[in-house]
C-alpha cells in the first residue's frame, strides 16, 4: 500500500495517516473501500499494532474512515471529512513560507508567483480523473 521512511521527522502514526489520506482523496481508496485490518497493516510494513490503531482512530476522528465492529474499517464519504480549520490555517502558512522561500532566493514575485502555481497545476494535473 505505501512505505514508511523511518528517517523521517514524522512519527509512522503520522506517516500512515498521510498515506491513507492521500489515497483517499486521491481516488485510490473510493467511499466504502475496506482498508486492511490492523493486525494486516502491522505485519505488512512490521511495526507494532497499536501504532496502526492509533493511526485508524484519528482517521475515524477526523472522518476519513469508519469502523463497522467485526468487519473492518472502510473509507467514508468525502462529506464526512471533518476540515480542522487550525491545520487550514496552517497549510495556508506553510505555503506563504515556502512563497517567501522563493522569494528569499532572488526570484522575482511574478516568476515565483508562476513557479508556485506551476506546482500546483502539476499537483491537480497528476490527480486529473481523481476527485482532488
């Protein structure tokens, strides 16, 4: 399913949350995909179950996935997710920061304002037929 960089500043809760979103707001994993079990994920990228647990509960908190008992966890509807508005406003910064990067490195506005929508449109067109 993905793989997990355990030289990354993210902890693999926070890496296996980003990897199931990205599939699910990708496409990958459509509205009512059953994702494998706990106990299937940890043996596949061999880390301990409770992580993959931890991570499944903040998904089910943030909406990306619901649990039904004795069947599994599948990917909910993309009504359901739950859009934080202090990570909006977060993301939002990063990306003024990453702006003022290419600023800082010499490029004119009207250049770096070019490049960063350049990125962005390669983003969307990567995703083109998903609902991104």
């Amino acid at each position: 399913m993905f793989q997990l960089d355990m030289k990354s500043g993210k902890s693999v809760y926070e890496q296996i949350m980003d990897s199931i979103k990205e599939l699910i707001v990708t496409g990958v994993l459509p509205e009512g995909s059953r994702l494998p079990s706990v106990r299937e994920l940890s043996r596949q990228l061999t880390i301990n179950p409770n992580t993959v647990q931890k991570a499944f509960r903040a998904l089910e908190s943030d909406g990306y996935i619901y649990t039904v008992t004795g069947k599994g966890s599948f990917v909910s509807a993309r009504d359901d997710i739950r859009v934080d508005d202090a990570r909006v406003r977060e993301a939002v910064a990063r990306t003024g920061e990453a702006f003022k990067g290419l600023l800082y490195l010499g490029i004119p506005a009207h250049e770096a304002r070019a490049l960063a929508l350049q990125e962005i449109d390669s983003i969307i067109d990567n995703n083109t037929g998903r609902s991104l």
